[in-house]
C-alpha cells in the first residue's frame, strides 16, 4: 500500500472511529500558529512555541527546537525526536480507542501533565512523567510501531 492510500485509510478511520478527537485536532491545526509543513508516518505536525507535546486524532503538537535557546538547542533536537515518536503513539491510542481516547487516555494525560499539585507530587516522589499509564502506554505504541526510540525518564 503506497503512503499516501495509507495517510487516507488512517485519517478516514481517525474521522469515522475517533470524530471528538480529530475534529479537535483540525480546529488546533488551523487556528495554533506553527510550522505545519512536517508529517510524521500518517500524522500531520505542528511545531509550536509551547514546551508541551499533545496528540489529537491524526494531528501531533510539539516544541519547535529552532525556537528553543541557542544554549539548549543541540539538545532539545533529540528530545523533541522522542517526543514526536511519544506523541505519535497517542495517535495510535485514538486509532486503537476510538470515541474512548478522550476519557480513557487524553483527558488523565492532560491532568497529568496540567495540575500543579500533581507536578509537585512527581517532583517530590520522584515518579518519572512516564511511568503514568497513558504515557508508558503511549511510548510503548510509539516505539512498536515506528522502530524509533521514544521518551525516556
């Protein structure tokens, strides 16, 4: 199958099987100001100013590494390479979950990573970010699926 029959199956089983997400997604995809010229496999890519990754239907939010400080930019290129492989694996998260990606994966992840006690509580245990359910989760998908390393703690 070529890639672009595969791009139009995954998108259409994103539309019909994950509506909330991917109608979402597009509304992001065209009002959030970024590079939008990336594809990542089937998924379109944003980069954006926000330090934050976030994953809705077939379209991938994440940092711009030209955008980050000229003293962290040689590392901030890798880590945004892992981060798209993560994030990619949210996509195959709404393809898997359908209409229950939302509560099941990204309304916790968003808790997760949005709540400042929570950020304390990981700060202060020293439970790595990843170690959550929808991120563990959403690594491993993206390193199956893709071959490439995803985030590590």
């Amino acid at each position: 199958m070529s890639s672009v029959a595969k791009t139009v199956l995954f998108c259409l089983v994103q539309l019909v099987w994950g509506l909330p997400q991917t109608v979402a997604g597009l509304v992001m995809f065209v009002l959030v100001p970024g590079d939008k010229s990336e594809r990542f496999r089937c998924a379109f890519v944003t980069r954006w100013s926000s330090s934050r990754g976030l994953s809705l239907g077939p379209f991938i939010f994440v940092p711009d590494p030209a955008r980050a400080a000229p003293s962290v930019r040689a590392s901030s290129a890798p880590r945004a390479e892992r981060l798209l492989v993560h994030e990619y694996g949210h996509c195959i998260q709404s393809l898997i979950f359908g209409p229950l990606y939302l509560p099941l994966f990204a309304i916790p992840s968003m808790i997760w990573a949005g709540v400042p006690v929570l950020e304390r509580m990981r700060l202060s245990c020293t439970w790595p970010y990843h170690r959550f359910y929808t991120e563990s989760f959403a690594n491993w998908l993206g390193e199956r699926v893709t071959g490439k390393e995803s985030l590590r703690d």
